[in-house]
C-alpha cells in the first residue's frame, strides 16, 4: 500500500510541479505590468495578456484532464487539493511587489 502511494506521488509530481509554476508564471506577468502603479489603479484591461492567462490555464487543464494524454504524456489528473499550494506563494510574491509600488508612490 505504501509503496503504490510512493509509486503514484512520483508519477504526479512533474505535472503537479508544472500546474503550481503556472501560478507563480501568472503572478509574475501581473506585477510586471507597470514600475509604479498598482495593479488596482493600472486595471486588467490588457486583452492580449487576459487572454494568455486564460489560454495558459486553460492548457494546463486540457492536459491534465484529457483521457488519453496519460499515456501519451505520462500526465494524470490532479486532485483538486494539488492545486492549490502555490497559490500562497503566488499571493505573497504580488503582495510584496503592490507594497513595494506603494513605497515607491508614498515616498
């Protein structure tokens, strides 16, 4: 029983790894957008960057769902709870970087 949870988790693990840079990828695109202004102030309005977002999401998904794929790519669905611990990370990293415009726009 052991063994075939090792066995599962190591063959998980790449897409998983995958699915939470995606998150950070994400993040980093947000706060590169503008040097000063925040995020809230700037908008969303970018289509082309929306759209990538949601391509790239989209992808991830369509790969990691698709029957089929686990075969060709050696990707299996991920639970939902494996996609969540980046989200953290990628929390932190924007609001570091919403608290570093507000010091540059404050002082």
């Amino acid at each position: 029983m052991v063994v075939h949870r090792q066995e599962d988790s190591r063959v998980h693990m790449p897409f998983c790894l995958l699915c939470q840079y995606r998150y950070c990828a994400v993040a980093d695109v947000i706060i590169c957008k503008t040097r000063k202004l925040s995020v809230f102030t700037q908008g969303m309005n970018n289509w082309v960057l929306n759209t990538g977002i949601m391509f790239e999401t989209a992808l991830a998904a369509f790969m990691c769902y698709t029957p089929g794929l686990d075969k060709a790519l050696r990707v299996y669905p991920l639970r939902f709870w494996w996609w969540l611990p980046a989200l953290p990370f990628s929390l932190i990293i924007w609001l570091y970087d919403e608290g570093r415009r507000w010091l540059l726009r404050k002082y």
